[in-house]
C-alpha cells in the first residue's frame, strides 16, 4: 500500500531526516560503500540491521527491523549467498553460466528450473506488452557495445543486420532444452532476472523470520513489512539528470518498485545509444529518462518499467492503466514527469 504525504517539501524533508538511518530509497545504494554493515537498537525490542554489498554489478542494500541483530544478521548472509547462486546462472558475462553457453552454442540442455521460471514470465510480458519486452534484443545491444569499444556509432546497415536476429518466437522451449531457431540469435535477462533474484533474496528473509524488510538493488527495491516503529518505508524515485531533484518520494508498505532509465548503461555521450532497445527499430527509446513501475514483485515492475519505456510515453501510460495492481511514473527528457491515473506521491 503506498500513502499520499501532505506536501512535495515535507516528503523530502522526511526523506533526508531518515534516509540516512534507514538506507532507503532507489537512490540510496549510490550513496553507500561496497561493503557495509550496522546495527541501530531502537528500543528494546526492535534494532534497525543493514548490510551492504556489491552483487549483481550494483550496490545491494539489506534492512532489517527485528528484534534480534544477530537473527537477521544470518538471514542476511543466507539472502546474499541465494543472490550469488542465482546471478551465476543468469549473467552474460559468466562464463560458466548457462545464459552464456545457451548464446554460445545456441542451445542449452538441461536448463536450471530457476531459468525456466524466468524465461516463461518473459515470454508472458513479451506477449502482454505486444512486443515491447523483448530479451532476444542481445545481437542489438551487443552492437552498441561493440561500437563503443571502437569509438563509433553503430551504422543503420549494422543495426538492420542484427535486428534480423530479434525474435522472441524463435525460442524454442521443450522438456527442460531451449534452442535458437537461427544462428547468432542470443538473449539478455538484465531486464528482469535481477527482479527475480530480489523476490527470492526476500522470499529467503522471510523464510527465516525476517518479516518486516528492505531490499535495494540499485534501483530495483522489494519492501516487506513495515520499517522502524511502525512506519511505512520512504522510497525516492531516482532523478534521471542526478541532481537530487527527485521525481517523487513515495511511502511503501508490502510491495516492490523498480526503475529503469538511460542514464544506466549508455554507449555515447548523448545517450542515444543505450542498454534499453526497442525490439523492432533497433534503436533505444529517446522519449523517456527514466521509468519506475509499482507492482506487487519486483519481477513484475523490473519488466514493466522497461517495457513501459519502450512504449511512447503516451502508449506507456495507456497500457498501465489497463493493468491492474500496477502503477507507473515516466520522466520523459524534456523533464516533464507523467503518472498513471493511481500512482500516488
């Protein structure tokens, strides 16, 4: 549940008093060292215990409310450890991960249950937002890095050649083996596997009593519970241009938030090329900063928000509020910051 606060000023007011004691928001990691841990005692039934380390290629940030330090102290090495697992099967850049060998041989025997679970909801959102989520978009991206490392942009010609390769219906799924229906097809889960990985490091916490939790991946935040003395856990959307100007402060009980923007992983100065792709130009979306998707697991708001930034703003926002239980906020590049019709801040 997300509650409307009184004024714009008092919402960040609330926010820098207790962001720094609570380690909250999406633009909290940024703001902590690689390795971090305390314990604050509130009271005498109830310590604030956090934990910071580097995984998945960001800042992971873990707060607990409980009233024993040590308890959530283990549950968090049990979370981080079940984070480890998890990113060594879905990242490109393992070698031994079978995402990397499925994209080197183009077919993969044997698929991790976990990576099974993760394709077939991808396959589902690339269905529901008509196209616009597309994890088959790698030979694409592939090329803006290459072209990177080469100090160019990426010719029209070269990225007519690759976008020949996208196609979500060209993964072919059967008793545990997915194979590519065309060589040099690949796939890339950034854009939903770390959703994924927080619903199961939170899944974890809660299996060993952690119930009222926070769990911040560099942007991509579960929150359970409720955070110290009862209240609601105070979330920032992250400001596209870094300025800590931010879009909105949001107040958060049970749920999840996730954002994406192009200010994350981008391939030339102006930002025209960056990690999102849409799936049938070939080209990144240029009309969105940055958007952030509410839902009730991270998984579901990781995809959504790069799905929603695919669409024009105005499509975006049309197919959110058709969804149910979901709610978004886009800050196009002009500036201008759109919601759907029940976002609340």
């Amino acid at each position: 549940m997300i509650t409307k606060q009184t004024s714009c000023n008092s919402r960040r007011r609330l926010f820098l008093k207790y962001s720094g004691l609570l380690g909250l928001g999406s633009v909290a990691g940024s703001l902590l060292p690689v390795e971090h841990a305390e314990a604050l005692l509130f009271h005498k039934k109830e310590y604030k215990v956090s934990n910071t380390r580097l995984a998945m290629g960001t800042y992971v940030a873990m707060t607990a409310i409980h009233p024993s330090r040590d308890q959530a102290e283990e549950a968090f090495g049990r979370a981080f450890a079940e984070i480890e697992r998890l990113s060594k099967i879905f990242s490109r850049y393992d070698a031994s991960s079978p995402v990397t060998e499925l994209n080197h041989s183009g077919r993969l025997k044997g698929m991790p249950v976990e990576m099974q679970e993760v394709l077939d909801r991808a396959s589902e959102f690339h269905r529901q937002t008509d196209g616009m989520f597309d994890i088959t978009v790698s030979p694409i991206v592939d090329l803006y890095r290459h072209c990177r490392a080469d100090g160019r942009e990426p010719k029209a010609s070269e990225i007519e050649q690759a976008l020949q390769l996208v196609d979500s219906t060209g993964l072919k799924m059967k008793d545990g083996t997915i194979r590519f229906s065309r060589e040099g097809m690949g796939i890339t889960l950034d854009g939903i596997a770390k959703g994924y990985i927080v619903d199961r490091a939170s899944q974890v916490l809660i299996g060993q009593g952690i119930d009222n939790h926070l769990i911040n991946a560099g942007g991509d935040i579960k929150t359970s519970g409720s955070a110290a003395r009862g209240r609601k856990w105070t979330i920032a959307v992250q400001d596209p241009r870094k300025e800590r100007a931010y879009p909105d402060i949001i107040e958060m009980g049970t749920g999840a938030i996730a954002t994406s923007g192009n200010y994350e992983v981008y391939y030339d100065r102006e930002k025209v090329f960056h990690h999102i792709v849409n799936g049938r130009s070939g080209y990144s979306p240029l009309l969105s900063a940055s958007v952030s998707v509410i839902a009730s697991s991270v998984l579901e708001a990781d995809a959504l928000s790069t799905a929603v930034f695919v669409y024009e703003p105005d499509l975006g926002l049309n197919f959110m509020n058709q969804r149910p239980h979901c709610e978004c906020l886009i800050v196009q590049r002009d500036g201008q910051v759109r919601t759907s019709a029940g976002w609340y801040g």
